[in-house]
C-alpha cells in the first residue's frame, strides 16, 4: 500500500453563513485558528503526515485570502513529485454553476482528477479540527475491498440529532443512513456502537473512493451532495464501509464552535494537543519577533508570535499574530485573532489625527467572551461585556452571535464605546 496512489481533495466549503462574521470577507477554510493558524492548515498537515502529496483545493467563494494563504505556505520544491494545486470554480463549455455541493465540485472538476491518475481519492473538509492518520484509513478501505470507506465518530443518544447517522454491520459494511434523526422513534435501530454512552456512528464527511467507481457513482446518480444523495443512493448496491475514529474531532461550523475550541487550546490540558513533536501542525511561516510582555498578569493564554503587551491582564484567552495590547487593559475568555501587518509610525501619527485608534486594543480597555478580528481598532476605555442571553443582534462594527460579541476584520471602536 502506498499513499503515492492517492489525490487530496479538499472542499473550500460554501459561504459559511453559521460562521458570519468571521466569513464575511474570506472563506470557511482561511478562517484564522488557535492565534497563528488557519483552519485549512489541519487538512493539508494530516495528508503531508500521511505522505500524501498530490492535493487539490476546490474554491469558489470568498477564496482570496485562501488562495494568498496557499500560494505562500505550501509551495512545493521542484524536485519533488507532488503538488498542491487550487481548482477554482469556473464556467466551462459544459456547466456554468457554481459548486452546487460537494459531489457536484468534484463532478466539476473531473477532467483534472482524472488526469492526476489517482488510483484513490481522498475527500475532506477544509473546516474541521483533528488529527487522522490517513495511512491506516486508506489501508482499512484496501483491506476491506470496499468502493468507498466513509469515516465514522461515535456520538451520544443526545448528539445524533446534529449529524448523519451511518448503522454499520458486525463486519463495518454501513447498511442505513438517516439525516439528523431527532426523536427516539427516528434513532431506533441506528445503534453500531458497543459504548452505550456512544452507541451511534456520525459520518464525520470524510470518505476515500476507488476513482474509477467515485465517477460511476457521480455518473449514476446527479445528486449534488456526498452525504446527502450521493451515499445514501449506493449504500444497498456498492461496498460502503465504516473507519471507526475515535480521536478529538471538531465540526468548526458555527460561532460558538469556533470559539470554544480556541479557547480549550489556551486550556492546561487541551483536547488538541499543538505541541505533538511527531504531528506538527504546519502553516505559512513568518518572521516575526518573539512576543513582548512588559508586565501585568498571563494566565491561560496562547500567545502567538509577534505580539507586544505592555500592562495588561490577560486570562484564558488566545492572542494572535502582531496583536498590540496596551496598558490597563484587561481580556478574559476572548479570542484575539492579531493583525496581518504592523503600523508605520507616521500612520499611527495620522490616525490619531483623525480619532482613529491604532490597530489593536486601546488603553483601559476590558473585554470579555468575544471573538476580535484581524485588523480590528479597539480604542481606548472600550467596554465589551459578557451578557447572558445577549440576543443576536448586527451593528455596523460589531455582531452578537449565540451570545458572543465579533468584532470584524478590519472594524473600529471608538473610545469609551460601550457593548
């Protein structure tokens, strides 16, 4: 077994709408992660981990930032046999759509996998955290003599209502499929799983197909979806086998999502382990200074590099790249996503000029539970405080989502604004 026969596909994800703002000017995949990451970097590691080196990115919306993010982190040497290479939506002789789901991009961009002569394609997410040993799941799908191997995470009575539920045979072989099943009428039956704390098995959207039987499949069957059509449609007529995982494994698909797994990663223990010295995580590489602390108080934070805190005091939270915290500030329990660049003096000179606060977090501030985006200007004496049950609400320069305040790439916050 060789992991040389296997092509890469991640799917750059649609517009993201759960994850608005953080998705209003990039996509799912390029969305900032643990201070210095993108979330496109987890994918793209655990293939290279695995030796896969031939991957295909399919794009469509907001994708410049990813496009920038991959054309600067994963050039390959020209020695070397693999690429990494961007399939962006297009208009062509024979469709003029857009990605209508995850089988109908790959359906689009057949011409291009098929010439990569791949003997095995590997479909992921670009939007999900863990780390799979992709190696042992390709050998499972050829030990198997499955068409296609789908990979499946045990989940509670509770939880299987927010995914698809696969019921798997004594030998793996999947034999149902049913959709987000709510009730305990609709969830009868789908047990797979001797863990009675988790006896059910969620697809967790990652499959590897046989090529060849991938394009029968997206031939037989015009469905747009993977999991929606075009897997339920060949559970009774194709080999479908079930690659039990049971690791850390995160569906970041909504705000508060997002920001919990953040901030477990600033934790004493985290579910995710960054520091795993065999399975780095790998992401563009930037010379940046180390991180500056000139006193006040740090207690659960991921510090990323670049950053300068004078007097702040600061609690479980991530800090990211280039972020400038000033005096008497105060952050708990926030995600502070940095800055892409630092300011020239003579424009901090400008904006002060014109009541525009640098990039960064403003003297006097104090801010918690909330989500900061690159780039953002939080002035001096600004107040965001956590509400319960704040309702979701949208301003020009902030956003309240499931209870947690975003303040969007590139937005300002006067002094003394309250939130």
């Amino acid at each position: 077994m060789s992991t040389k026969d296997v092509i890469g596909i991640i799917l750059g994800g649609g517009v993201g709408t759960r994850l608005f703002p953080l998705t209003r000017d990039r996509t799912k995949p390029a969305v900032p992660l643990a201070g210095k990451y993108r979330l496109i970097d987890i994918p793209m590691s655990n293939c290279f981990h695995a030796g896969i080196d031939k991957i295909a990115i399919l794009t469509q919306y907001n994708s410049v930032s990813l496009h920038r993010h991959i054309h600067r982190t994963y050039n390959r040497d020209m020695f070397a046999s693999g690429w990494v290479q961007i399939l962006a939506a297009e208009q062509t002789l024979k469709s003029s759509n857009w990605y209508q789901g995850t089988a109908d991009a790959v359906r689009q961009q057949r011409v291009e996998i098929g010439e990569a002569k791949g003997k095995y394609c590997l479909i992921l997410a670009g939007d999900h955290l863990y780390r799979m040993d992709y190696a042992k799941f390709l050998q499972h799908h050829i030990d198997s003599g499955a068409d296609v191997t789908i990979a499946v995470q045990p989940v509670s009575r509770e939880d299987a209502s927010g995914f698809g539920i696969l019921q798997m045979d004594e030998n793996e072989q999947i034999v149902r499929f049913v959709e987000k099943p709510k009730t305990p009428e609709a969830q009868a039956g789908l047990e797979s799983g001797d863990n009675p704390d988790k006896p059910f098995m969620a697809s967790m959207g990652i499959y590897i197909f046989n090529t060849e039987t991938m394009f029968q499949m997206l031939d037989e069957n015009p469905g747009t979806d993977f999991g929606s059509h075009i897997i339920p449609g060949v559970i009774e007529s194709r080999k479908v086998m079930g690659y039990v995982f049971d690791g850390y494994w995160e569906d970041i698909g909504t705000i508060r999502r997002f920001y919990e797994v953040n901030l477990d990663m600033a934790a004493p223990l985290p579910r995710f382990n960054l520091y795993d010295p065999n399975r780095p995580i790998y992401t563009r590489p930037r010379f940046l200074p180390g991180s500056k602390v000139e006193g006040g108080s740090l207690f659960n934070v991921l510090l990323a590099d670049g950053c300068r805190i004078q007097q702040a005091t600061i609690s479980n939270s991530v800090i990211g790249v280039r972020s400038i915290i000033a005096n008497g500030v105060t952050i708990q329990r926030t995600v502070v996503m940095g800055a892409d660049f630092y300011e020239a003096s003579e424009d901090r000179r400008r904006n002060r000029e014109n009541t525009v606060p640098d990039i960064g977090i403003g003297q006097s501030s104090v801010i918690e539970a909330a989500i900061i985006d690159k780039n953002a200007r939080i002035g001096q004496r600004v107040i965001i405080r956590n509400l319960p049950d704040r309702p979701d609400e949208e301003h020009d320069n902030w956003v309240a989502r499931e209870g947690i305040v975003i303040v969007p790439k590139g937005a300002v916050i006067p002094d003394g604004t309250v939130i």
